[in-house]
C-alpha cells in the first residue's frame, strides 16, 4: 500500500483519499489517481476567493453610496459669531443749582473718544446760563441761553483733560437747575452662539464615495463574469 504525506507529521494511504473523494462524487478516479490533492486545492481556492470579490466590492458600494448621500444632509451647529456691539459707561452724571458761583466739572479723554453730552438747562425769570467744554487750547463746545437742551455726539481732539463749565449770567438773577449727563460711547468685539445648519460631511467625501461606488460595482461585475 502506498501512503501519502498531507503534512510533515500526518500521513495517509492513497486509497483511503481515493475512497472518500469518490464517495462524495467530486472528482473521478482517473484524475484523483493522478493527483489527489489538485482539484480539492483548487475548488477551496477558487471559493474563497469569490467570496473575497464578493464582501468587498458589497462593502465598497455600501460605503461609497453613504458617502455620496451624507454630504446632503444639513445638521444643526451652533457656532460662535463675532459681532461689534456697542458699549456706554456714564462719566459725568449730576443735576445741580447753579447760583451765582460757576460750576466746572473736569474729564480726561483719549484722542478720539467718542462722549455723548446731554445737557438742560432750566432758568427761571431772567436767569441765563452759559456752557462751554474747553481745553487749555480751544473752546469747542458754547452754549448761551435760560432754558435750553444741548444733546450731541463728540469726538474728543486731543489727550487731555476736558472743562465742563456752567456759568450763571448776572449775580442777581434766579438760580438755575442743570442737569448734566456725559456718557462715554465705545465698540467691542463680543461673541455670541449662533445655530446653522452645516454639512454633515464636506464634498471632498462625495468624491471618495464615487470611487469607491465604482470600485464596489467593478468588483462585483469582474466576479459576475468570471463566475461564468
């Protein structure tokens, strides 16, 4: 009897492989005779490897369609949005009688601050008042009058510090009321939460999916036709 070697440490007799695989009706004698193990190897190979083409070209088409679908789909977001909002802070904020003495208020402004100066002025009979805002160089604001309003946006000149001065004409004349408000004005970078919608997934993915949709479809034809 002759025996043949499967693997270095098993051995088995010719007529034992001859038996089982003419049982099983795979091959017939004359080719197991010849060469027992060709044909197994062979179909076992060729399984596996339809099975190989098949998962993966069924996996690149599922991925490539998700691909191309997802970069349509609009999610929620909520991201931080810069914006310039506008600030205040009142620097000179008083109501006041305004008798026979003048009344000067003093502020230090950076070139370029904006104020916002709102003035009343409320005299009684004859009384009139006059206000000024001035600087060791120049009066640039002048106002004369017994009941007046002044309400205006000032962008201050220079750095230095700025006179507010009420002065009451004539020294018998009625007291006056004075209300006086001056109100810094600036803009600032703040952030708020803003919610859009967003891509789930950028176009760059659209182009994978489209590769590997095609891969997928390649995969499954070349398997198709050699399957015949």
């Amino acid at each position: 009897m002759r025996w043949t070697t499967i693997s270095p440490l098993i051995l088995v007799s010719q007529e034992t492989l001859t038996k089982k695989k003419l049982v099983a009706g795979l091959v017939s004698q004359e080719t197991l005779t010849k060469n027992p193990f060709s044909v197994e190897y062979s179909n076992y190979t060729d399984a596996e490897m339809s099975k190989t083409f098949v998962s993966a070209g069924i996996i690149a088409l599922l991925i490539g369609i998700v691909l191309i679908a997802l970069p349509y789909v609009y999610v929620p977001k909520t991201v931080s949005e810069p914006y310039q909002a506008v600030r205040s802070s009142a620097i000179l904020d008083e109501t006041f009688t305004l008798g026979n003495d003048r009344i000067i208020h003093t502020v230090y402004l950076n070139k370029g601050e904006l104020v916002n100066i709102q003035i009343a002025v409320n005299g009684e009979g004859a009384g009139e008042a006059t206000f000024m805002v001035f600087d060791d160089s120049a009066i640039y604001i002048q106002e004369h009058g017994a009941n007046f309003t002044y309400n205006r946006n000032w962008t201050a000149p220079l750095s230095a510090n700025y006179s507010f001065m009420y002065v009451k004409d004539g020294l018998y004349t009625p007291a006056i009321t004075v209300t006086e408000l001056v109100t810094k004005i600036w803009a600032e970078t703040a952030y708020r939460d803003v919610t859009t919608s967003c891509r789930l997934l950028s176009f760059e993915f659209l182009y994978l999916g489209v590769v590997l949709t095609f891969v997928g479809l390649g995969l499954l034809v070349y398997f198709k036709k050699r399957k015949r």
